[in-house]
C-alpha cells in the first residue's frame, strides 16, 4: 500500500511541473526556450514542436504513475501470490524508470524513483512466496 500511495505522490507532484513556464535564465537560454516552442518537426504528417512533445510525454508519466498506483492500492487486500507478482510488475518498471532516470533526469525525479522501487523491493522480498501461502 506504501508504494500504491507513493506512486499517487509522485504523479502529484510530477503534475506540479505541467503548471509552470519554463524559466530560461539568460537570453541564450530563452531563445532556446522559444526555439523548442515554436519549431514543428514534421512526425508523419503531423507538426509538433519539442515542448509538446515533452509535455505529452510527461503528462504521459503522470497518469502513468497515478494509474499504476491505483492498481497497486486495488490489489493491496488481495491474495498473497497477486500482491507479491504485482510488486515484482513495479520493481521491474520502477528499475527500468530509474535507470533512465539516471542516465537523463535530474536528482529529483531519481530520488522519488528510487524510494518508489525501494518500497516495491522491500514489499516484494517481504511477502511470502506462493508455495508458502
């Protein structure tokens, strides 16, 4: 249940980021800003600029981790072998995540991925195994 709600913290929080302009601290800074805002790349046949790629790609994550923590908090009551193969489900993409995290990302995001996949760690050794249960 930790981790479920920590995944709907974490989408809260990543939404946060949906509602601020990007502050560009020079001019250089900013013409790079608009640049990425007003040039459309040509993506089969639809125009689209990076900002909106990136922001379709966050909003993306937000709801995935809002969708994923829902479905761990819907299964928290369950039998024992679902809860535990669910977790696993987390500790996988969780690690997948973090990994680009670590490779693209800032300290934040890593941070809050990294407790995530330590929540969905500790639940998925702490639960007893199918045989057991």
């Amino acid at each position: 249940m930790a981790g479920g709600v920590f995944l709907l913290i974490i989408g809260a929080v990543h939404s946060l980021s949906l509602f601020q302009p990007i502050a560009a601290p020079d001019s250089a800074a900013q013409q790079l800003v608009d640049l990425a805002a007003s040039y459309k790349f040509n993506l089969m046949g639809t125009f689209r600029s990076l900002l909106e790629l990136m922001r379709g790609f966050s909003i993306n994550f937000m709801l995935s981790a809002f969708g994923i923590g829902l479905l761990d908090l819907a299964v928290a009551r369950e039998r024992i072998g679902l809860m535990k193969r669910v977790a696993l489900i987390n500790v996988l993409w969780l690690g997948v995540s973090l990994a680009v995290s670590l490779r693209y990302f800032f300290i934040v995001p890593t941070t809050f991925l990294s407790i995530a996949l330590l929540l969905f760690l500790i639940a998925w050794f702490a639960l007893p195994s199918d045989s057991k249960a």
